[in-house]
C-alpha cells in the first residue's frame, strides 16, 4: 500500500547518483511539484548531485524566458543547477531548452533515441529484456556508424548505447536497455486511499505503468504527484493505469498551478482527456499567412480514407485547413502522444487533440507507426540538403533530438516536409545538414514518396536527388530559388506553377 508523504519527504529519497525516471510529454502530464522539489532540495542541501534523467518527450514549454512561471522554470527545466544531472537520456529536449543547452556545452553527458526506441527501452526495463531491436533510427545519427544517439563528447563516457546487427541478411539496431531505474517521478489525476492511480484527467497518456515496474522490479521507489485523494474502491478497475502494490509514495499537489493539464491554460479543458466532446466547430480558420500557404499546399496531398500524422508547428495547420475547406471527415489524423481523430491543438496545446475519437498509450501509437500505419506524415525542417536528408535533431548549438520524427518519417507510406525555403538566420537548403534526423538514401531504398515543401517551391526526393517541380506564381528559379539554396536541386522537365488559390483570402474549395 502507497504512503502519502509530504514533497520535502518524498524527494529526499534521492540519492547522488540515482538515476530519476520522469514522465510528462511536452506541456502535459509533467510531475510538476516533484520536480519542483527536487529543484529545491537541491539549493538548499547540494544532494542529489549527479543524477541521471530519463524521460520519453521532457515536460517543459519550449520558450525560454527567465521570467517566473516562464521558460526555465517549468519541467525538467527547474533541474537546470549545475552538478544536479550528469546524464540525460531521453527521446526529445525541445521542451526543456535549458537542458538542450547545457547538453550542447557538454556539460551533461546526453543520448536521444527515437522515441519509440525510448517509449520501448522502459518497457525492456519493466520486463528484464536486454533491449530494443529495431530498424528504426538505420542511417540516421542514431546508427552508430554516425553518431549512435550520442549528442555531445561526454556521452561517450557512457559507452555506446546502440549497435548495428544483422538478422537474416538485413540490417537492425539493438539499443541497450538501461542500467539503472532508480526512481520514477510520474503523475495521475487521482489517487485512492490505497494509492491506486488514475490519469483520467490528463490529456496524453504516457509510459507512466512501464516506468513504475521498471522501477518497482529493481527495488526503487516510485512517487506519484496527484491532484486529489479519492475514497478506497471507488476508481472504476478500468480507470486503474498503475496498481497501488507499484507505488511507494504519493505526494498531493499544494500548488494548482503545478497540476495543470496543460502549461498553454490553468483551467481544465475535459474534450482534451476524452472526457466530454464539445458540440460544434473547435478548430479556428489560419489567419492568412506563409503558414496558411504551406499547411493549404499539404492538405492538397490528402486523399479520402487516408491516415495521417500532423508534427507540430507548420504541420499542424493541416487540421485547420482540412476543416475550413469541409474535408475533415474523410480523413483519420493521429500524434505521437497517442490521440486519433479530433481537432489536433496548436501551439503549447500541441500535442493535445480536442474531441478526440480515441487515445492510445504512446508506446501503442508509435509500434502502431512503426508497422507501417500511417499513410502520409506532414513534419517540419530545420534543414534539407541535396540528397534529401533533414535535420531538425541538432542545429545551432542546442541538442533537440528526434522525438517520434524518426518513427514516422521512416515508416509512413508518404512523407512531407514542411517549411520556409530560408530563415531569418540564413539558408534552410544546404549542401549537407549538419545531423541526419531523416535519411533521403534510406527512403529510397525502401521506395519512399517523400516532398519538400516550401512557399517558394516544392521538391521531391528522385534517384538523382532532390528535384524541384513546382514554383510559386511570379517567381523565377535562376532568380527567385536557386539564391536561397547552397545547391542547385535538378530542375523538372516541366515545371509546374503553385496552385494561385494557395495565396488567396477565400477558400480554395478542397471539398469538390
């Protein structure tokens, strides 16, 4: 049976050296007074010194504003104190940019699987398996013949993470299961007086069960921050995600404002947990812009029946188009964190789905990805260079990592990348990125569909390499494109012009 212990008592079972499992994805579901705590502790003792962190996507709000509530003080962003982490191991840092930073000056030793490689890692952990064999991450920097998920120099002191196998003439990689799972940080909605814990409120759900055994099976100790306490025997079994025979410690949250939802909002919206469904429209039509341009140039790739993925940012504008132009209803959208239907969320709501028709464990959504699920994936890019590859991993000195990238740029049927041909900090189309989040000569092994596309031009991935074959109206290549690039791309026979009602006030009329 769970004890229900105070922060201060709860966090001082952390031990120098132990390695803390943290759950969260983003802006949801981050055990936010625990990290609080520990950050805390810290300060006020110098211990823990020189945990590690594992997390599948690390809580936090992307920006970094030191103001308070803002930027660094929120998610694993709090541990930021020198001599605090000494590993990080996780699926993504966009979330916590002080972390990506500290990685990038080598202060913490760092490795970024994919992650469903991480997702499956605290599932190898939970059951004794000696790791993850997969295909997912070949020819790309978690392969070790690049840099086998290994983002700074002091993570080689950890040894490699990842190797290269051969099973029945193909290639796979094996990554390691974890040493150590010392103590996991995870978050519910509820706990009853036995310490059985619902997440009935929240608006993903995470690898918080695989976590807890992980933890549970090698004599750790799991501590769960919870909103409330609710009377024995009155959680619903099937509203039971981690047994109390799994938790030693629960801590309730004092401060509400470290159990939100989500960071984007203080009040709890119950259409983003599947617990109501809102009647009428809950997505909001683009306000014209390059950004309405790109997302109306993806929806243009949709075909009835399809199932899609929506990364965040620019991609994530496609659910808003399909619905002003009334094509929602022959299409299935679904994200990494697990929601399927509904109205994909934006900015720091992403990855929240509003009206949701289902909601997946992540680990479910991401092997789902992996077997081939997805029909078309619309993601970002940092950087694409003449063979095809993108980086979004690791670009201006921060680590960043691939997230669920990986898993669904490798095995969707159809992939488009989206994004602006340059930026404010210089050209996007390079003649080599600088990390390979995505492999251009892998998807064309595998026979691939994959675009390129940009407000200026779309271009797509050949045997040759990329190839341009459409341009926006009153642009001229030798002019308009080519300067923006560090290579020039092969030029279609016949260059097509960019649909004129890409950029224009009024509907494009998608529905006919």
């Amino acid at each position: 049976m769970a004890k229900f212990v105070s922060l201060e008592e709860a966090v001082g079972v952390i031990k120098d050296g132990d390695h803390v499992l943290v759950g969260g994805f983003g802006s949801y579901a981050s055990p936010e007074e625990l990290l609080e705590g520990l950050a805390a502790r810290y300060e006020s003792e110098g211990h823990p010194r020189k945990i590690g962190v594992l997390c599948g996507i690390t809580p936090g709000d992307k920006t970094e504003s030191t103001e308070p509530g803002h930027g660094y003080n929120l998610g694993v962003n709090r541990l930021r104190a020198d001599g605090l982490i000494d590993v990080f191991i996780a699926g993504n840092l966009t979330d916590a940019r002080a972390i990506a930073y500290m990685v990038g000056e080598n202060k913490i030793a760092c490795c970024l699987p994919p992650l469903g490689v991480m997702l499956n890692l605290f599932r190898a952990a939970a059951a004794g398996r000696p790791g993850v064999l997969t295909r997912v991450g070949l020819r790309t920097f978690a392969d070790p013949r690049l840099q086998g998920c290994a983002f700074n120099e002091r993570a080689k002191e950890l040894g490699p993470m990842v190797e290269l196998l051969e099973v029945d003439g193909e290639e796979y990689l094996f990554y390691k299961a974890f040493k150590k799972a010392d103590v996991a940080f995870i978050r519910a909605s509820y706990a009853d007086e036995d310490g059985n814990l619902s997440m009935v409120k929240e608006g993903v759900l995470g690898p918080e069960l695989d976590m807890a055994v992980a933890v549970h099976n090698r004599g750790g100790t799991v501590i769960a921050q919870v909103e409330a306490v609710v009377g024995r025997g009155t959680l619903p079994a099937k509203q039971v995600r981690v047994h109390s025979t799994l938790v030693d410690y629960v801590v309730v949250a004092k401060n509400p404002d470290n159990h939100r939802q989500c960071y984007a909002t203080a009040a709890h919206r119950p259409e983003l947990s599947g617990e109501i469904k809102l009647a009428g429209d809950t997505v909001k039509p683009l306000k014209m812009s390059t950004r309405k341009v790109l997302a109306r140039r993806g929806a243009m790739e949709l075909r009835p029946g399809v199932i899609i993925n929506l990364g965040s940012g620019i991609p994530s504008g496609i659910g808003s188009v399909a619905a002003e132009e009334g094509i929602s209803g022959y299409l299935s959208t679904t994200v990494e964190a697990g929601p399927m239907g509904g109205a994909v969320q934006e900015g720091l709501s992403f990855p929240g789905v509003a009206n949701a028709e289902a909601m997946y464990y992540q680990l479910d959504t991401l092997d789902m990805y992996d077997g081939g699920f997805i029909d078309a994936a619309f993601l970002g890019f940092a950087e694409v260079d003449e063979s095809g590859n993108t980086n979004v991993s690791f670009f201006a000195g921060r680590a960043i990592g691939a997230g669920g990238y990986i898993n669904i740029s490798q095995n969707a049927k159809k992939v488009c990348f989206m994004g602006t041909l340059s930026s404010r900090d210089g050209k996007k189309f390079v003649k080599q990125v600088q990390h390979v989040t995505f492999s251009g000569d892998y998807a064309r092994n595998k026979g691939q569909e994959v675009l390129y596309i940009t407000e200026c031009a779309v271009f797509r991935l050949t045997d040759g390499g990329l190839e341009l074959f459409e341009v926006a109206p009153g642009l001229d290549i030798e002019r308009d494109i080519l300067p923006q690039m560090d290579f020039t791309p092969l030029i279609a026979p016949e260059v097509a012009t960019m649909d004129p009602r890409l950029f224009e006030e009024a509907k494009m009329g998608l529905d006919g």
